[in-house]
C-alpha cells in the first residue's frame, strides 16, 4: 500500500486556528437537550476548515488497509430514502431502510458509489472509525464545546438559512433542491466567514468526542436517548436532513446523541488538534485571534 503521509495530507487541505475564549454554550429556546445556557471556556484550538473528504478518507484506507463498521461482521448502515408522500413525522422508520451493501465507498448500497463525489463529506462512518482517522492523521475529534464555539464564531442564521445544505420543501417526499442522492454537496460549497470553518451547518451531522447527556428528554429527530452516556457521543451540526418543516437542527447549539457504532448517510466528521497558547502569537494565528476578538460579542 502507498506510505501517504499522513500528517502532511491531512494539513494540506486546510485547518483553521482559534484562540479560544469564553461563550455561551447552549440554548433555551429550542429543542429540551440543549438547555441549559451556560457560559464556557475553551482553550485555543485549531480545527478542520471543512469536514473529511471521500478523497481524504481513501487515502487513509489505502495507506492503513482500515476496515469501517459498516463493512464489517454485518454489512450494512442505513440510508435515507425519500417517500413518494407525505408520512407521519414521529416515524423515522418510513425514511430510513437499512442497506446490507451501504458502506463509506457506497453509500446508498451496491448501485451508488463515489467517483462522482471525492469532494463531498465521506458518510457511513461510524465514531469509531472516525477515532481511527484521526489518530492516522495525528489529530482528534474535537468536544463539543470546541464544535459550538468554532460554529457560533463562522455562521450566522440568516446565512444558513439561504445558502446551508439543508432540506428545502415538505419533508420527506419533497426537496427543492435535489430529488435523488447524493444528496450531500462538496465540503467546500455552503456557508462560513472567510478565514473560518466552512459549511458546519447542515450537510453532514458531525461526531465529536464528548459523551451524550441529555438534560431533559430529547426532542424530535434526536437520536438515540438509550444507552449509557460512555457509549453514545454527540453529533453537532445538523444535516441536509434537517427543516423548517420538521428538524430545525441546523443551528450551533442543536446536538443528538448516537451510539459508537451508529452510521449513515448523512454522518461526516471532521478533526481537531490542541494549540499551544504560544502558537496563537504565530503569524499564521494572529489575524485569527484578532477576528475571533472582534466576532465573540455575546453577552453573559
């Protein structure tokens, strides 16, 4: 297999420093897990300017010979499927089949695949080949709190709302923007402040490293809530899933929980790394600690 190195391929495609510093983590306002607000502090950090490729991906699997979930002892992970109408809303099962063939390469099953789609977020991957990729690449997946802080810091909802990757029309039978899969769009595409992460909102749900626990019983569209927290782990960002209609998760503080083995097709990632509070004096870092100086206005 090829010896890609890794640590320079993964930097190649772009991560994003930040400085850290104290926000408001949470929201009140919407769905019962995400309560309560609080105030939080993270340590400075950099973090991927967008979510793992196809393309990155494959060449971790080339390179480790690294076999996900899905295509292990049951071959298989879910895949959505549009209704041909309108169904009821608090039944997931009616949108969602499990495909003995769906995995990270083919993602719908044995009649998909991803030549066309290198660019796009890889999906079907579980958090634990997440974990994998990451410790291949040198870097981790971020917490929670460092997800929402980058995301509160690069989006705004107004933003989101006209040009995010998510649902657009009457879910789940009718979307605007596209009537068949892929439904993802390239990690470049979407939305985000110049010099910030890209595209977190929407498009793929993404895994971070903090356990799940819900406050209150979770919402619709939420996930799982069973399990024991160290077995279920938060995914942030919403999806092209989610809509005004029915899951309006696509917000920094929306999070749902799922279990280390959970895939589909509308799961990515995306890496983090810690940051020296020294390394923010860099030159590279400076004109982000200034930006995020000037963005991280909210009131406590």
């Amino acid at each position: 297999m090829a010896a890609w190195p890794a640590a320079f391929d993964h930097d190649a495609e772009g991560t994003i420093c930040l400085a850290g510093g104290r926000f408001v983590m949470g929201s009140d306002h919407h769905y019962p897990e995400e309560k309560p607000t609080r105030a939080v502090s993270v340590a400075a950090f950099a973090i991927d300017r967008h979510a793992i490729t196809n393309a990155q991906f494959a060449r971790f699997v080339e390179d480790t010979g690294y076999v996900t979930t899905a295509e292990r002892e049951r071959p298989g992970a879910l895949v959505f499927q549009m209704t041909e109408g309108p169904v009821s809303l608090t039944d997931p099962s009616r949108w969602w089949r499990f495909v003995d063939s769906a995995c990270w390469r083919a993602p719908e099953g044995d009649d998909s695949g991803i030549a066309g789609r290198m660019d796009h977020p890889v999906v079907q991957v579980s958090h634990e080949d997440a974990e994998a990729y990451a410790a291949w690449a040198g870097t981790r997946l971020p917490t929670e709190a460092e997800w929402e802080f980058a995301a509160s810091l690069a989006f705004d909802m107004n933003e989101v709302l006209s040009t995010a990757n998510i649902w657009r029309g009457a879910f789940p039978h009718q979307n605007n923007s596209r009537t068949m899969a892929p439904f993802t769009v390239p990690v470049g595409s979407g939305t985000g402040h110049p010099g910030l992460p890209e595209n977190m909102l929407g498009n793929v749900w993404e895994w971070t490293s903090s356990p799940f626990h819900a406050t209150a019983r979770a919402g619709c569209c939420s996930g799982t809530n069973e399990g024991p927290a160290p077995d279920v782990r938060v995914l942030k960002g919403g999806s092209f899933l989610c809509a005004k209609s029915y899951c309006r998760r696509y917000r920094p503080q929306a999070r749902i929980g799922q279990t280390l083995d959970y895939a589909t097709n509308h799961i990515g990632f995306r890496c983090a790394r810690d940051m020296p509070e020294e390394a923010i004096l860099n030159e590279e870092c400076r004109s982000k600690k200034a930006m995020d100086d000037k963005m991280r206005e909210i009131p406590l």
